[in-house]
C-alpha cells in the first residue's frame, strides 16, 4: 500500500496501488497517454498564458514541474503499464484541479 493524501479539499487518502483508485480513468495505455499529454497542454496554456500572472513563484507550479519531469524521464521504462500511466494522470490531475 502507497497512501497518497488527495491536494484537493477532501483531503481523501487513496492508495496508489489499488486499481480501484484509478476506476474513472481509461484502462488502455494510448488514452491514458493521450489524456496525460491534454493535461500537461491545458496546465501549460493556463499558467503561462491565461493566468500567468498568478503563479509567478507558486509552490504548486513546482509540484507540476516535478509530476511532468517523472512523466518525461521515465515514460519510456513503463511505455506498456497500464497503472503507470493512470498513476501519473491521476496525480497530475489531482495537482491541478484546484489551480482556480
């Protein structure tokens, strides 16, 4: 068991090794990283451009930075891991969902 503890207001604690925590993402490794890809774009466009001026300096932009660092470096070791893949996009978006 990985306890993670949700950024979100919940403050839900899931276990990353539990499928069940993934339920709601795709379970084919082209989707999930398609959709992995979408997010890093939004995020992308929505902190460098939309709203740029309210993250200059944030921790969480740090947090994302890290999440797509560990996505870039180690896709290519878990190219065929379905739960790699829903890990990372269930992480990310996660971080992100509260960038409002």
């Amino acid at each position: 068991m990985r306890p993670y503890k949700c950024t979100d207001l919940s403050g839900q604690t899931v276990d990353l090794d539990n499928p069940e925590t993934y339920k709601h993402l795709p379970t084919d490794v082209r989707k999930l990283r398609d959709l992995m890809l979408r997010e890093i774009g939004y995020y992308h466009c929505y902190v460098k451009y939309w709203h740029k001026d309210a993250f200059k300096g944030d921790g969480q932009v740090k947090n994302v930075k890290k999440l797509i660092k560990n996505f870039t470096e180690n896709e290519g070791d878990n190219r065929d891991s379905v739960i790699w893949y829903q890990e990372q996009v269930y992480l990310f978006q996660d971080e992100t969902e509260n960038m409002c």
